[in-house]
C-alpha cells in the first residue's frame, strides 16, 4: 500500500522512520497514519516534496472511512491537507 522509496541520500533518521512507518502502518489505527503524516512533513522539510507527494498519494485516499472513529478522521484529514497542500 505505501509507496517508501529508499534513498542513498537519506541519514540515519530517515531511514530509521522509513523503516518503522514501512513495518507498522495500518489504515485502520490513527497512530500509524500520524507516523505516516510526520514521515511526509520530514520529507518536505528536508526538500524532497516529490517523495512525500508519492507516499502521500499511496495512502491517504485509500484509509477506510469508519463514523466511530474520530481519530482516524483526523488523522487522514491531516494526509489530505498535506496532500492538497503539495499539488498546489
């Protein structure tokens, strides 16, 4: 479901929360999703919007819509602003 590309470029931390988001992520559970959100607000900060437009893109229209679970709402409401955000 997520597209994480591995780069050479990438430092330690990078690839460290590449790693994690790449074995925990969920749709169904907020918290990994949020991972997922933060992973792609690292990827922008460090210039690399195309990257964290990808990972974006694999995830974020594809969470399962569930009216019991607020924080899931949340959670892929912050991935589709960002989303939103990076197609201006």
């Amino acid at each position: 479901m997520l597209n994480i590309i591995d780069e050479e470029s990438d430092n330690a931390f990078l690839r460290r929360k590449k790693k994690s988001v790449r074995t925990k992520f969920k749709p169904t559970q907020s918290q990994t999703i949020e991972e997922a959100n933060l992973l792609c607000v690292w990827l922008i900060a460090v210039d690399r919007s195309d990257e964290a437009y990808d990972l974006l893109n694999s995830y974020a229209i594809e969470i399962p819509y569930d009216k019991n679970r607020p924080e899931r709402w949340e959670a892929t409401c912050k991935a589709i602003l960002l989303l939103s955000y990076l197609e201006d």
